[in-house]
C-alpha cells in the first residue's frame, strides 16, 4: 500500500520561506513522476511543481523563480523549497505521485501554508 505523507507547512509573513517534504512508504515503480499541487479556498486544485525520476522540472508560471522542487530518490522523498512567499500562495498543498511504470496515482492528505500580509 502506497502512503505520502507531507509535512512543513504551517503560518507565515508575506517574504518568508517554508520547506515542504512528502515521504512516499510502500512500493512505486521506478519511472515516476511527484508533484505538489495546491488547492485555495472555493477554488480548483492546480499544479504547482513537478519532478520526474530524471529531475526534469515543471512549474506553475505563479511561482517560477520563488520555488524549488526537488527529490531524494534513496528516500523516496519529494521537496518543495518556497521563498519570497505571498498571501496568494495560501493554500492546502497536496503531495501527488504519478507511478507511470504501474498505472497507479497517489495522493497525499494534504498540508495547510497560510501567508499573512
């Protein structure tokens, strides 16, 4: 049974950083792909950074050159490094890895940042 659980999030001022991680237990394939996602108040889920196992990068045009993501494959472990955050980076971020070799999609439960102004 595959789990991801995400921790780092948490309160914090318009500028300041957070550092998210998401430990992935239970067996994924080794072509895959992990992601963070986000999900605002009354508003859709949207992507805001993937990683595939080669570390080829995508990010959301929103937080291009203020987030980082990037992935431990010994610890099965995916980051997100957030700087100069907004309050409109206030969100639930969600965790996602996408096991392409299997065909299977995992989410995690999700973890609160909130940025005050």
């Amino acid at each position: 049974q595959v789990q991801l659980v995400e921790s780092g999030g948490g309160l914090v001022q318009a500028g300041e950083s957070l550092n998210l991680s998401c430990v992935v237990s239970g067996t994924i394939s080794s072509v895959n792909t992990m992601g963070w996602y986000r999900q605002a108040p009354e508003k859709q889920r949207e992507l805001v950074a993937t990683i595939t196992q080669l570390r080829v990068t995508v990010y959301a045009d929103s937080v291009k050159g203020r987030f980082t993501i990037s992935r431990d494959n010994a610890k099965n472990t995916v980051y997100l490094q957030m700087n100069s955050l907004k309050p409109e980076d206030t969100a639930v971020y969600y965790c996602r890895v996408r096991d392409i070799g299997r065909a299977d999609n995992y989410w995690g439960q999700g973890t609160q940042v909130t940025v005050s102004s």
